[in-house]
C-alpha cells in the first residue's frame, strides 16, 4: 500500500473532515476526539457523499425504556438515509457482515520522521514541530 | 459476503447512468420565505397566516407529530450553499441534482405549509391558489424541466372545482394533485366531481403521500414512532386504492388516469390477489363492478417507485416489479428527502434497457403526455 501525505493535522478541524483525491478514489478523513479516520467517501447503499454524514454517538438498548449512549461521535450516519458504520473500520452497525465502507489505515506522524529516509536529495529548512496525516491507499 | 464498495465510479457507469434521460416524478420545492407567496396572496390571508398560522386537522398544533429522521426530512447534503432550505434553491437543485442526472422532467410536488390539511377551507383554497401560481413563477417558467400540479384540497370540492378550471385554463399543469388523508376514503361518490373533471381535462390525478387528514395514520391508531409511522405510508395508498377501486372510480370514469406518489409499490400484489379473492366471493356486494379489481389496478393506476423496497434477495425485487407490471412504475426520487433513491443504484436488480427505459422514462412520458 502507498502512504500519501495528504494534510497537517490543523488543517482537519476536530469534529471535521476533509476529502482527498487519492490513486482515483475520494477518500474522506474525520478527526474525530483526537483521532484520525479514513473512509471511502461514499456509502455502500446507493453512493451518498459521507463527507457530510453526521458523526454521532451508538445509543443501545437491553429493552425497550432503557437507553445507553456510547462512543460519542465514532459513529457516522449517513447524510441520506441514516445508514450507521463505526467509523473505526467502516462496517455497518445493522448488519456488520454484509455492509461495510472500506476504509483506511492513517497515520499521524511528525514532520521529523517524515523527513528521514534515503531519498533526501536537498535539504531544504523544515518545520519538524508539525504533525502530518497519512493515509495508506 | 460482504459488499464492500471500495471502487471509485468510473467515467462508464456515469455515462451510462446519464445516457437515458429520467423523468423523475416526485421532486420536492420549497418556499424559501413565507413573503414569497404575499405577490399570490391576497391580503386577507397573508394577515390570516401572520395572526393565525395554520390549524390542521392533527392533534399537534405548531409541530409535526413526529421527528422525521432528519432536519426538513432533508439530505444532509441538500441544504443550499447560499442558505435557505433544502429544495429552495433552483440553481443549487439543478446542480445537485437535475443536470448531473440528466433529468429531461421532474414533476414538482409541493408539501409546504401543510397544504392539504388546513382546517380552515378557505384559507386552504387560498393557499392552494397561491402556491400553484407560484410552482409556475418561482419554477416551471424558470426551468422548462420542472412541471407544476394544480393542487386542490378535495374536501371544499366547490373551492377545488374552482381552482381546477382557473389553472386547466393555462394549460401549463400536468397534473391534479389530492390529498390521500382527506375526511373520507378517497373513493366516496363526495370527491367524484374532481374525479369527473380530471377525466373530462385528460389531467391524470395525483396523489402524494403525507399529511394528516385528522385520522390516526394507521389503522391501529397513533403509532409511537417515525419508523412506525413511516410505515403507514404504503397503508394509506393501499386502503385508497382499495376504496378507489371497490368503489367503482375507475368504472365510472373509465379514462381516469390516477398515480400514487411515493407510496411504494411492494405491497401491491398481495392488495391485488386479496381484493380479486373478495371479489370472487362477494361480488354480489359490489355489483357495479364489471371486471376484477386487479384489472382497473392494472389499467387506470400507476406508482412511484420511491422509496424502493429492498428485499435481501434481488431477484425478490424483480419478481415484485413483475407482479406490479413493468408499465406500471414511474421512477421518482423524492429529491431532496432524507430517503431519496439514486437513479444508478436504487433498483438492485438487474433490468433490461427496455425496462429501464419504461420505467424511468417512457410509462411516466405516456402518462403525462410529455
């Protein structure tokens, strides 16, 4: 898999998300309470843009009259008929096994480590305190 | 199995998706501010509106009775860049979603300010008048795609007979649009006279799900939920089909031409065999009927396809559109409705070129006369 810088962490928004064109595919990442999430911008039912799904809370029930919410913000339910996937690995909350958004491994690094490696041709000066979004396509 | 999408869409699938022109039948406007009906509205009643609102026949005043999944029961993504509601701007629908489905017509079905269900008749006529004005000048004259219906409320026919002839006489309608929550079911000999004259106009009647007549909208009361009460939207066209039919509407008018908007149309089979069971049994109870109640369906209805039914196999959905009858169906979004179906992927079965071209086109061209 590559690995495509595609933004600074300050340049998604926490509770935000931005889409990137990647190997022809939009992908949509969310910063979401600190974390960044990767996922095909579209939803497997009948292709809405996810990019304006609502992050919201999984709310279960043991019985009917008693509610518990959880993960706030982790699920995304999709702009147009609700459809809900964990937003961590894209399966759907209904029916986990047959509907999933695929989804991406992303990788917050320091501009430092960015800069290591072989292919360092010039040096050119850096600001090594920011953190960079990488995502794996 | 799982259904992992994780292609990008091809330049092929837009192209074939756009190749054939749709007609989408449920397309919904919105008014962007009450001022914009004051040129339609005559002082009386946008006084009337100002100091009174609406009183419908619900018993929830100022509130719709349920929470409709979603903001205005809109997309997310429908909400206009320059502000306003979803469905109030024309450029922003042309650009999301006219001229990237390449939507030859889309026929305009108006919900504002609960048109159908003013408990005050006149006020409703007034408001029923004004908005058909403005479907024409806010829309159909600044988008020749977009056709307008005249809408009436059934249960003041005189007023509703009235508005009938001072829009037929523009000819710029396509349709008739009634409420399916009127005070009665719709088959009662009381809302023949709109009937007739639809007839004698050529004008194919519409009928648009929603609204509260005044009745719970099930027949086992008040239901507790959206999800509950969303249901019984395909119960209300089923009960006035049913009533249209048994009460011999289509025998009486034989060129009525009636469409039922986004009521589904998976339950229809079953409401055929069971009414041609009955008839078999108790047609000495409806003598005036002449033929099979699944004949006049088969001949005098159509129905929207929104919003699909998505049955867990396939070849169920298509063995449906088979029993409904593939001339039957009208293809219709319900733009910009939180459960909108994508022309590309709503239907997940295969269909032939000539079906899909029946039902996203020529059955809705036929009907319409467009």
């Amino acid at each position: 898999m590559a690995r495509h810088i595609v933004a600074r962490t300050s340049e998604i928004p926490a509770g935000g998300n931005k889409v990137f064109g990647l190997e022809g595919r939009d992908i949509v990442v969310f910063h979401v309470n600190g974390e960044f999430f990767a996922l095909l911008n579209r939803c497997p039912h009948e292709g809405a843009p996810l990019e304006k799904a609502a992050c919201v809370a999984r709310l279960t029930s043991p019985e009917p009259g008693i509610y518990h919410r959880d993960r706030v913000g982790e699920m995304l339910r999709c702009p147009w008929h609700g459809w809900e996937f964990d937003i961590r690995n894209g399966q759907s909350w209904f029916d986990p096994n047959r509907f999933r958004i695929r989804s991406y491994p992303v990788a917050v690094e320091s501009g430092a480590e960015l800069q290591k490696g072989p292919y360092v041709a010039e040096t050119f000066p850096v600001h090594i305190e920011d953190n960079y979004v990488i995502v794996e396509v | 199995m799982s259904d992992v999408i994780d292609r990008p869409m091809l330049d092929q699938e837009k192209t074939a998706a756009t190749r054939l022109k749709i007609i989408d039948c449920d397309i919904h406007p919105s008014i962007h501010a009450h001022s914009d009906l004051n040129e339609f509205l005559p002082k009386r009643w946008q006084q009337h509106l100002k100091e009174y609102g609406s009183h419908l026949r619900t018993p929830y005043i100022g509130t719709t009775p349920y929470p409709r999944s979603s903001p205005l029961i809109a997309r997310r993504d429908a909400w206009p860049p320059t502000g306003g509601v979803p469905g109030s701007d024309l450029d922003f629908m042309r650009k999301q979603h006219l001229d990237p489905f390449d939507v030859e017509f889309g026929i305009l079905q108006v919900l504002d300010l609960f048109i159908f269900s003013q408990q005050n008749l006149e006020f409703g006529a007034a408001i029923q008048r004004a908005i058909n004005d403005w479907q024409l000048a806010f829309w159909a004259h600044r988008d020749p795609r977009l056709k307008a219906s005249i809408l009436v409320g059934q249960d003041g026919s005189d007023l509703g007979l009235a508005e009938i002839e001072r829009c037929a006489k523009t000819g710029e309608y396509i349709q008739i649009n009634v409420s399916p929550r009127a005070n009665e079911p719709l088959g009662r000999r009381r809302y023949w006279p709109i009937y007739e004259r639809a007839q004698e106009l050529d004008l194919p009647l519409g009928i648009h799900v929603g609204g509260y007549g005044g009745h719970a909208p099930t027949g086992g009361g008040w239901p507790s939920y959206y999800c509950e009460e969303h249901q019984s939207n395909a119960h209300t066209v089923a009960s006035n089909l049913t009533s249209l039919v048994l009460e011999g509407v289509p025998e009486r008018f034989p060129k009525l031409k009636i469409v039922f908007i986004e009521g589904g149309f998976g339950w229809i089979p079953a409401t055929m065999w069971r009414m041609d069971q009955h008839f078999e049994r108790f047609r000495s109870e409806v003598p005036h009927l002449k033929r099979r109640p699944s004949e006049y369906v088969k001949q005098h209805f159509w129905f929207t396809t929104q919003p699909i039914d998505e049955p867990d196999e396939a070849r169920h959905l298509r063995q449906l559109i088979e029993w409904v009858g593939i001339d039957r169906l009208l293809f219709s979004s319900d733009y910009p409705h939180w459960d909108y179906d994508d022309a590309r992927y709503a239907f997940k079965t295969p269909l032939t070129e000539a079906e899909r071209r029946k039902i996203f086109n020529s059955n809705a061209r036929a009907v319409y006369k467009f």
